[in-house]
C-alpha cells in the first residue's frame, strides 16, 4: 500500500467513526477527490460532511475553527501547503491563541494538511515547506506525514490533543510504499519516533541522523550510500510530531553518536532544524563528540526547472555529503 | 462571426497550437510540473491587445501563456521557460505561471496579484496618467478575499485598474456554481465599481464594445470589471479533467473554421509548423542557467 492510501484510509476511517468529523478543502468531491487525490470517495460517502470549498483559504480555516469551537472536528485540506500562508492569521491569532488567551482552555481539535515540499516541479510557490514559519506558536502542533507513522493513528492523536495541529505531507511520499524500507535496514517505532538503522545487530552508532517523514527516503538512501562505500552504519530517527518536540527519550542514543546531523527539507534560516540542534546543543552539552550539523534545502526560492530545483531542494547526497565531511572533514 | 485580420487570427492559432503542444510534450514526458492551458479562451487577450498600450501594466495568472502570446511575440522565450532551457524568460526558475518581463507579471498564488496590480495602479495615476494596470483573474479566484480588499482600495482611491475575468464556469474540477454565491456583476455592483459582461468571441465586436469603456479607465480613473463569459475546452492542468466531453463548453475555433475554413486552413498549417520548429529548436537547447539566487 502507498502512503497516500494510507492516508485516505485513515480519512475513511476517521469519518466513518466519528459523527463529528468534517473535511473540507478545495477540488475533493468525486470524482476528482483533491488535487492529489487523497480525499477520494470520502464526498460520495460522507456527503454533508465533506465540502468542497470556493478558493478561500483564511475562511475554510477560520470555519474549521468554528466547527471546533461548537463541538466538532474538522480537518481541512490546503491545496498545496504553500497556502497555508493565507491562512496564517486564522492559524496564529485565532485557532492556536484560542486554546489559552481565553483564561480557560478551549478545546481546538483541528488538522490542516498541508501537501508540501519540491522535487516535482511545481515551481517555487508551490513547492516549499513552510514548517519553520509555525515553529513556536504557541498552542499549534506540528506533525510531519512519514512512510513509518499510520495516518489513522496519527490523526486520532492530532485530535484528540485538542489542540489545532498542522499535518505536513511530503507530496512525492504519496507514491512511495507505506511502511518500506530499503533491504539493507529494518526499522522500529519508538514512542512517536521510527527507528531506522542497519539490519545488523549493535550496528549503526557511527552517526545519528534525525530528519521528518518527507525526508526519509532520502535519507535512507543516503546511509545506504555511507554503508556500502564508507562503512558507516548510522541509525535515523523519524519524529512524527515535529513541535513541540521532545527529545529527551534520544539523548541516551545521541550523545553516544560519533556524530548527530539533523537533515530537514525546507529553505535554510530559522528552521526548524536549528531549533532541534540548539536544543541538542544544550542538553547534551559535554558529550557531543561534534557539533550537530544542519542540513536543509538551500535559502533560496525553488526554480521550476528540474535540474536548477536539484539544485536547491535537500538531495539524499546533500545529507551523504554533510555526515561524510563532518566525520572525515 | 466577423473575418478576422490574418494577423489575429495567426496569434490566437499561435496560442491554441503552443497549448496543445505542451499538451503533447507532457503526454511524450517532455515537461514536468504542471501547466494550465487556455485553450478556448485564446481570444480574451487577443480582443484586448489593441486597447492595451506598451505602458499599460499587465498582471497574469496560473493560465497565462495566452496572456503572455497577446503581449510579446515570443512562443520560444515562453516555451524555453516552461522546458527549462537557455533563452527562457526566467532562467527557468519560475516556470509556466511565474513570468516576469518589463511591465508583465504572473504569480501562481490566486488573489494575490489584485491587491498589487492597485499598488501598480496608484502609482501610474501619478506618474504615468492614462496607463492603466490590468489584470487577469478566473471566476474562481473570486473566493479569496485579497480580491474584495483591492477592490475597495482602488475604488476608494480612484485607481485605473482594469479587472478581466475569464468566467469559463469552472475552477480546476469545480463548477461556479458550486463555489460562487451571487455574481461578478453583482459583486462589483456593491463597489459601485463599473461591470461590463461580454459575451461571444467575436473579436472586432468584443474590441468596439470595450474601447471606450478601456479609454475611460485611462481619462477619469477608476476600476473596471470587464467579465467574459468563456470556455475552458481543456483540462485544469495537463490531463486532470473529470468532466465528460460534452460538458466543456463551445470552441471558438470551431465555428470560426467553419465560417472561414479557406483562411482558417492556411494559417493554421503556418502557425502548425512555425510552433512545430519552435519546439524542436527549443528542445534542442542546454539547460537554462541561473545565477541570480
Ligand atoms: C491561493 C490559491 N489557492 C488554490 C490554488 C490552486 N489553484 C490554481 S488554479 C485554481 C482554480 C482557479 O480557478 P479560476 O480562478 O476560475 O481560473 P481558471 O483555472 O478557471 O482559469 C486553483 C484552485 C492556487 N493556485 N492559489
């Protein structure tokens, strides 16, 4: 199964459970079923509860704030995540502030979904992950869609934290197998985070990779390329909530890494990547053998062309390059 | 409908030939991405083109290349932008729907540019009277409020601001009246701002109707909403269209071939092969570079 089924299962699912649960978004009635196809054959199921919506990002959220606000549940589909900005408003100053400027804490539970990242050619608005833009908000969540992380189980949780989340989807993993993984490494989850290392007992402290679910693949091939030509076994750690993050159950593990490198998608510059390095900076101060090393896509916009977007989007040999030079220098 | 000049009728075969070109470059996987072709709609900038002037700004969207065709005869420039290659308007970096080139603009995020096009537009009143900034909007694009913002602006500030909108009944898989309450008309009847609904594709008659309407934005500055009543013919974006054949709409062309098929014959087999060279020298380039990051 893809991990765009996954996905659409899990609205399926959702909806047919819960009573109180409404999708809206632009271009999801059947047959068309969203311009990425992930919210196929819920209109013709759940008619009434999945809306097709005029071009209005700023009211389809600040309506599924409403919906929240009055008992309901909504999550909406933002037609590429670069929207996301119209909305920003509604998600900063209403829905995420709601949960606590009232005195009292007001229960938000809302997923906006946000098709996200490059290397598909759309061109530079649309194409970009926006993840560091809502680091730091206070009461917004951010989650990241991975092929390890059951969509079902992920929006449930979502929901039921009561807060308003933001589900980022990497666009190129909704063809991608759910749940695989190259044959050389086997994975596990550990709480929220899938662990990934090399199919080998006690294999893989050579490097510490942490990176989210849109990376994944690429990250992987990264170390199966650091594996096969450098002998280096690293272990790469797949949150699937992004902010706030929690990084306490990793620190046995990454402090005792020859080296931790945190490899995310989005234009570099206060990211949210940087967030997690300085958080490991400080907590694992004294037994860090290196610097935790950044790597992001560079801090540019993203050309339409494909072979000027390689350029600028994180490739796995942008990750391969990053822990190579910092452990060779 | 009236004989067009051959100079018209070559530029709205060069527009319908370049989309379906690309059509077929992405069927073959020759281009990536997305693009929206306006076929159908050919002939809204080509009725406009005379009664814009060099220093008149335009403002395009995510169905431009039509837009851009009517303003620079440059099917290779376009063409070269969209496959990425040397020569390209952009470097390549913005693609089929983020042009820009001396005062035409195109951005792929819907709304945005009527809120900019006023900026343009208050800033032409004082420097440059009589040029007028215009701007290409789908009846879709209606739902974001960006575009009720700018219209009050420019009424409230007098800004010569010509607003075309191609109603052709559907945003990418959805049908107006699925996603508009009330009317274009309507809606800019509440600005007291200026509406004029131009139905058919007869382009001299479409050119007579709105002339003096276009000459009085330039005199006694205002916004206009000038409303086509169109046909997307094809799909949103490459090969994503959900609605049965008959359901597309009315093909200019068609009835043109009909009435003229002499004329319509001999310019389209030129306009066939003058596009036909195009891609095949196009193609044949080296990758755009960028340098500007
Ligand atoms: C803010 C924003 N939301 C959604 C989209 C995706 N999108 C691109 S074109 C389009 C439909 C636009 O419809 P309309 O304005 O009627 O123009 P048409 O495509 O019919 O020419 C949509 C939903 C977008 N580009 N920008």
């Amino acid at each position: 199964m893809r991990v765009g089924e996954n996905l659409n299962q899990a609205l399926h699912g959702l909806l047919g459970d819960d009573p109180s649960v409404y999708v809206l978004g632009e271009d999801l009635l059947d047959p068309y079923g969203g311009a990425f196809k992930i919210t196929r054959g819920l209109s013709a199921r759940f008619p009434g509860r999945v809306l097709t919506t005029p071009l209005s990002e700023g009211a389809i959220v600040g309506a599924a704030s409403g919906l929240a606000l009055a008992g309901d549940k909504a999550i909406v589909e933002i037609m590429f995540g670069d929207f996301a900005a119209l909305a920003f408003d509604q998600i900063v100053n209403f829905a995420s502030k709601s949960v606590s400027m009232y005195g009292h804490r007001v229960p938000m539970p809302m997923v906006i979904r946000c098709p996200s990242g490059g290397n598909r050619g759309y061109g530079p608005t649309h194409s970009q992950n926006l993840q560091k833009h809502f680091v730091g908000v206070p009461g917004l969540s951010l989650f990241e869609m991975s092929p390890f992380h059951d969509n079902r189980a992920v929006l449930d949780r979502m929901l039921a934290s009561a807060r308003p989340c933001l589900l980022f989807e990497d666009k190129v993993l909704y063809t991608r197998g759910m749940y695989e993984v190259d044959d050389l490494f086997a994975w596990e989850l550990a709480g929220d985070v899938a662990v990934v290392r090399p199919d080998l007992p006690a294999a893989g402290a050579d490097y510490a990779l942490i990176a989210p679910g849109g990376v994944a693949h690429r990250a992987v091939a990264a170390m199966r390329w650091l594996l096969l030509e450098h002998d280096l076994a690293g272990t790469l750690y797949v949150p699937s909530q992004l902010y706030p993050f929690d990084v306490s159950g990793l620190l046995p593990a990454l402090g005792a890494a020859g080296l931790v490198c945190v490899a995310e998608d989005g234009s570099a510059g206060g990211t949210w990547g940087s967030h997690v390095a300085a958080e490991l900076h400080t907590r694992l101060w004294g037994s860090l053998k290196r610097p935790v090393r950044l790597v992001s896509s560079a801090d540019g916009v993203i050309p339409t062309a494909p072979h000027l977007e390689r350029d600028v989007v994180l490739q796995d040999t942008t990750i391969r390059r990053a822990v190579l030079e910092a452990l060779h220098g | 409908m009236n004989r067009l000049t051959d100079e018209d009728l070559a530029l709205l075969l060069l527009i319908r030939l370049f989309e379906r070109k690309l059509l077929a470059l992405f069927e073959r996987g020759a281009l990536n991405g997305t693009t929206h072709t306006c076929l159908g709609q050919e002939y809204v900038p080509v009725s406009l083109r005379p009664l814009l002037r060099a220093d008149d700004w335009v403002f395009s969207n995510h169905r431009g290349h039509g837009h851009y065709l009517a303003r620079f005869d440059d099917p290779d420039g376009l063409l070269a932008e969209i496959m990425g290659r040397k020569g390209a308007v952009c470097d390549g970096v913005g693609g089929s729907q983020h042009l820009k080139r001396d005062r035409y603009l195109s951005t792929g995020v819907q709304g945005q540019s009527l809120p900019v096009a006023t900026g343009v537009a208050l800033n032409l009143k004082r420097t440059a009277p009589g040029a007028l900034a215009c701007v290409y909007v789908g009846d879709g694009t209606w739902g974001e409020g960006a575009v009720y913002e700018a219209l009050n602006l420019a009424q409230l500030w007098r800004l010569p601001l010509l607003v075309v909108v191609e109603h052709n009944g559907i945003a990418q898989s959805t049908p107006t009246e699925l996603q508009m309450a009330g009317s274009v008309a309507g809606r800019a009847a509440a600005f007291g701002i200026g509406h004029r609904r131009v139905e058919g594709w007869d382009v001299a008659d479409i050119r007579q109707q709105l002339a003096p309407l276009v000459e009085h934005v330039r005199t006694e500055p205002a916004p206009l909403v000038v409303e086509f009543a169109t046909h997307r013919l094809g799909p949103h974006s490459k090969g994503d269209d959900t609605r049965p054949a008959d359901r597309r709409g009315k093909d200019w062309y068609a009835a043109y071939r009909a009435a003229h098929p002499g004329q319509a014959a001999r310019i389209e087999a030129a306009a066939g092969e003058r596009v036909d060279r195009i891609a095949e020298e196009v193609a044949a380039r080296p990758p755009s570079t960028w340098t500007a990051t």
